[in-house]
C-alpha cells in the first residue's frame, strides 16, 4: 500500500493561527465598511421620505409660504415648525413635537471640531419624531412663513441609526435644508459655506448621497458639493 498524505496537527494549528490572524485584520474593516453601507442607504431612504412628504403636504397645506411657520427665536410651538406639515405624510413611531424623549440625551459630536456640538434633545427650539425604521428626525425652524428668497427657512436633522453610535454630524446625523419648493441635502447649496460649516459636519449630507462613501472623514470636513 502507498502512503496516505496527510497534515500534522503542527501543520493544522499553523494555517488556523495564520487565518486567525488574517480575520483579525481584516474583520474591522469589513464590520466598518458595512456599518457605512447602512448608513448611505438608510439616508438614500430618508431623503426620498422626506421629498415625497414635502410634495404631498403642499398639495393638501398650500405653498410652503403660506404655511404658519415661525422662526425659532420667536416661537417654539410644534405648531410654527416645519415638522407639524411635514410629519402627517410620514410613518411615525413617535412624536415628541418640542418635548424631550425622541433623540438621546447627549450632545451630537461634529467630524471637524471639538468646539461645536448639536444638542436636541434637551432643546425645545427642535420639533422631534421617531419614523417607523427607526430614524430620529428633528426640525428648526428658521424664517417667518419661508419669504427669504435663497435662503432656507428650516433645517432637517436626521439620526439614521437611532441613538446607536457613533452619534456624529456628517456621520450618522445629517442635514437637509427646506426651501420654499424643494428640500435639499446639506452642502447642495452655497448658503452654510466656510469653515464653520465645513468642520462641523453640516455639508456631508451631499456628499454622502451622492458619492455613497464617507472619503471626506480623512479631512475631517466637507466643502459644499459641487
């Protein structure tokens, strides 16, 4: 009979030590890559919500300008925010209007600076949701019935992920701008240009839609998408 080859357990416990270690390499990344493919989709799926929610609601409210909307600064009333014509049209698990309980109670880190945070849940400027999948959707009203020509007359803050981390602007909390016929995602725009904006985060939003990567997290900041 010949001889029968065959590996030495010397052998085994080497390859299994060698894939070990590749796994180990290997594994972050691969569990990163597919945390930020979630994020990219499920605010690919938010943008789309909110659009088809923002033309329905002028259909049955009337023009954004004719809505009774009211700048933060002046009134905190769920009714003069942006979210109370908006959210009929939206599948809601929850809604907080000016109240805490919808986002967690933290401060929102920003990708560029140590400096700027975005708290909202402790604020009663923001109206506040919780949609069926799960995404925490906030609102700031930011001009009386959206007159200002060019300028945006509330800012949309969304939580892709729920309160799961990393709990950051231009990562997991994004922006999208509501104008008079159109929402837009941060950093489509001019208005929000310069550092301020660029390091804290508010202008990834574009980027992320439209370039389906988080590339600009090696900078730190995101200049207006062009």
């Amino acid at each position: 009979f010949g001889c029968l080859a065959a590996f030495t357990l010397a052998e085994v416990l080497i390859t299994l030590g060698i894939i070990g270690i590749v796994a180990a390499l290997t594994l972050p990344s691969l569990i990163e890559n597919h945390k930020k493919q979630v994020i990219i989709s499920r605010l690919n799926k938010v943008y789309s919500t909110l659009g088809n929610a923002f033309i329905t609601a002028k259909e049955h409210e009337g023009e954004v300008d004719s809505w009774n909307l009211v700048d933060y600064t002046q009134s905190s009333e769920y009714e003069n925010n942006v979210l109370y014509y908006i959210l009929p049209y939206m599948k809601t698990l929850k809604i907080c209007k000016n109240e805490k309980g919808c986002f967690p109670d933290i401060n929102y880190g920003s990708i560029g600076s140590t400096s700027f945070g975005v708290d909202i849940d402790r604020t009663d400027y923001y109206s506040k949701a919780i949609l069926n999948d799960g995404t925490l959707i906030s609102a700031l009203t930011q001009g009386n019935n959206c007159t200002n020509e060019g300028a945006p007359c509330a800012t949309i803050r969304v939580d892709v992920n729920g309160s799961n981390p990393p709990n950051v602007l231009g990562i997991d909390l994004h922006t999208f701008l509501v104008y008079k016929d159109r929402i837009a995602p941060g950093g489509t725009a001019e208005y929000g240009a310069g550092d301020f904006f660029e390091n804290r985060g508010d202008l990834c939003t574009a980027h992320v839609i439209y370039e389906k990567n988080f590339d600009f997290i090696k900078d730190k900041k995101c200049e207006p998408y062009k």
